[in-house]
C-alpha cells in the first residue's frame, strides 16, 4: 500500500490535466455553438429555398447544447466529485496506513518478546529438568506446562499477524471502494452526455433527406416564386425609337411648345412696325426670334406627358388611365432625346 502512492498522485494528476482540458473544450463549444446558431438562423430566415434545412440545423444546434451542457456537469463533476477529494483521501490513506503499521509492529514487538521470554524459561526449565531426571526428579509436567504456553504464544501470534493483513486487506479494499464512489458521478454524467449524442442521429438524417436534391426546390420556394410573379410593378419608359428632326410628326410636336412664344413675338414686331409709320415687308415675313431654353422648358413641362431628362422616364401621369402614351408624346420625346 505504500508503494500505490505514486500511482493514485499521478491518476490524479492526469485527471486534473483533463479537467483543464475539458474546460478549454467547453469555452470552445459554446464559441462553436453560437458561430453554429447564426448559420442555422441565417438558413431558416431566408424566403424558403433553405428554411426547412434552417429548422433542422435550429434542431441539431439545440441537442448540441444539451451536450455542452452535459459536458460542463461531467467536468465539474470531474473536479468536485474526482479530483479534490480523492487528493484528500490519498492524505487520509498515507496516515491511516503509517497507523497501521505501527500498530501492527507494535504487537508484534510485544508477542515476539513474551514468546522469547516464555521460551527462554522453558529452556532453563528443560536443563533443569534433565538434571532431575538423572537424581530421579519430577519436573516433567511443569515443563510440559511451559511448552504449551510457548506454542500457545506462537498460535497468538500468528492470530495477530493474521489479523494485521486481514486490517491491511480491508484498507486496500476500503480503499478502491471509495475510489469507485468518487467515480460514479462523473461515468454517470459522461453517460448522460452520450446519452444525448444518439439524439443526433436523426437528426442528421433529416438533414440528409432535405438536402438529397440540392436543384429541387421546396414547396415554400415555390410559393414565393408564385408571390413574385403575382406582384405589380409598372414600370413606364419612354419610346427608343430615333425620329428624324425633319418629320412632321416631330415638327407637329415642337409646334406645342413653341406656339405661344412665337405668337407672342410677332405681335411686338407688328406694333413696333405700325408705330414707325410704315409696314416693313421683313417684318411680315421675318422669322421670330428662337425662345430662351427656360421658356421651352417651362412651355415644355406644361405639356402633359413630358420627358423628365433627370430619370429618363415618362411618368405614368402622362398616360390615360395607365395606357400607352399616344403618339404626339412619343414622338416629342424622341425629338427631345
């Protein structure tokens, strides 16, 4: 028993580097676990193409940490359970065995030297009773007497030798019993913990069946590709088709913005001819002065259906009741461009 010292101090140095370990590897899961859970939430938000395979990640990432938490009991369990009161006990157990062999050197310390009291007194008492014999004495059951008391001493201590390692015994075997008490709690956590790995199973293959046919969507996605195709946008653009500055169509349209500055115009030249005394014949036909671009652009914006050259787009007020542009607009919105 004393040499079983440096092997129950080493176990539990060993045991003490594994709980420093599994505390390390508990920090590490739940890093692990919380990385994993954004995964399973970033699948599951999604429109429906993963959302199934989102619940399913959700599922697993939750018995995982259910394992962690078992892991911690099982390490904690290690240290409070294990660890620390097998160190207390090694100290019990070098003490208790220095007790027992002093008792047990004591005892028989003491039988050994009755025994060789008892047999000395014997022998003297043997010489003594041979030189009897030859002058006839009658010492014969005195020495008898003494025999049985030496053979006696000797079956004494054998008892006792018998009785120390049967004391010896039961503290080595006291001694395994306590290390299988302080061992139960942590195999009882280690088997819960695994106890919650055969949950995984199928787990994992519902994630195999989801993912079988990685080109086949769900019926979720389905519906909301069914969703998109049944939403409204409208979205007006103006006519691309290039017209020639010299059409009439084009000149048609011009003549909407320009109507009233050239009016306008004429009427001026008219009055300052009239005034000087004479009609000049220039002045009838001339051609009135070209507009300033602001007034083409106010005259422009009072047009309904104009062309907003800032986004391109002919808004949807231009047309009756949401249909097509007529042609005059179309058409003086490629004159524009």
């Amino acid at each position: 028993m004393k040499s079983s010292y440096p092997i129950w101090e080493d176990f539990n140095s060993k045991a003490t580097k594994l709980h420093s370990q599994l505390r390390t590897t508990v920090l590490a899961a739940v890093a692990f676990l919380d990385a994993f859970q954004k995964v399973a939430d970033m699948a599951t938000n999604t429109r429906g193409a993963t959302r199934d395979i989102g619940s399913a990640l959700t599922r697993m990432c939750m018995r995982h940490r259910s394992i962690e938490t078992k892991l911690r009991q099982f390490t904690n369990a290690l240290l409070e359970s294990l660890i620390n009161p097998l160190q207390e006990r090694i100290e019990d157990w070098k003490k208790s065995v220095n007790q027992l062999d002093k008792d047990h050197a004591k005892e028989y310390k003491r039988a050994r030297h009755e025994i060789k009291k008892k047999s000395s007194d014997t022998l003297k008492l043997q010489k003594k009773a041979r030189k009897e014999l030859l002058g006839k004495g009658d010492l014969q059951p005195q020495l008898d007497s003494a025999l049985q008391d030496v053979n006696d001493m000797y079956l004494l201590l054998e008892e006792t030798e018998k009785q120390a390692v049967r004391r010896a015994l039961i503290e080595e075997r006291g001694r395994f019993c306590t290390f299988i008490t302080f061992l139960q709690p942590v195999v009882n956590g280690e088997l819960t913990m695994l106890g919650e790995i055969t949950h995984l199973q199928g787990i994992i293959d519902d994630l195999v069946v989801l993912t079988a046919e990685p080109h086949k969507l769900p019926p979720a996605s389905e519906q909301v590709i069914k969703d998109l195709k049944g939403s409204d946008y409208s979205w007006v653009l103006p006519d691309p088709t290039p017209r020639r500055p010299g059409s009439s169509s084009s000149r048609k349209s011009s003549m909407c913005s320009l109507a009233q500055p050239a009016t306008a115009t004429a009427r001026l030249s008219s009055i300052s001819s009239h005034d000087s005394g004479f009609v000049s014949q220039d002045a009838a036909y001339s051609k009135p002065p070209s507009p300033m671009p602001s007034d083409i652009t106010s005259q422009v914006r009072g047009c309904p259906g104009h062309w907003d050259g800032h986004t391109g787009l002919m808004p949807a007020s231009g047309y009756s009741r949401g249909g097509p542009p007529h042609r005059g607009q179309t058409e003086f919105t490629a004159s524009r461009l």
